[in-house]
C-alpha cells in the first residue's frame, strides 16, 4: 500500500468517526437533556466536512499525470 493510500484511508476513517460522534452526540442529547454533546455534535460535523474538503484537495494534488498515448 503507498502512503497516499494510507493517508487517505486514514482521513476517510477520521470522517466516519466524526459522524459517529455526531449521532452519538445527538442521541445523548435526546436521551440524558445534556447540553455538551448538543454543542460537540455539530462541531464534529464541522470538523467532518473540513476533513472532506482536505480530501478532495488532498486527492487532486496528489493524482498520477494520464499516462501518454501508445501508439
């Protein structure tokens, strides 16, 4: 596995923990009236979001030039 890989895998994982958090955040709202993960929920939202956008950016830069014709 290159290390590109690795780091985007690493990134996606990030992002799927974030919204975890996020669901986990607004089911303990509903469940215990708490406001701290009403408050972390979106942050981890945000968070998601900015990692995504860091991926995209990530994955444009870092993509292989088009192999040349053959002819």
């Amino acid at each position: 596995m290159r290390l590109l890989t690795a780091h985007k895998v690493t990134i996606g994982t990030a992002m799927a923990g974030c919204l975890a958090f996020a669901v986990w955040g607004i089911n303990e709202y509903r469940s215990s009236g708490a406001l701290l993960p009403l408050v972390l929920a979106p942050a981890a939202l945000v968070l998601c979001v900015l990692l995504g956008l860091y991926l995209r950016n990530f994955s444009r830069k870092h993509r292989r030039p088009a192999a040349p014709p053959r002819s």
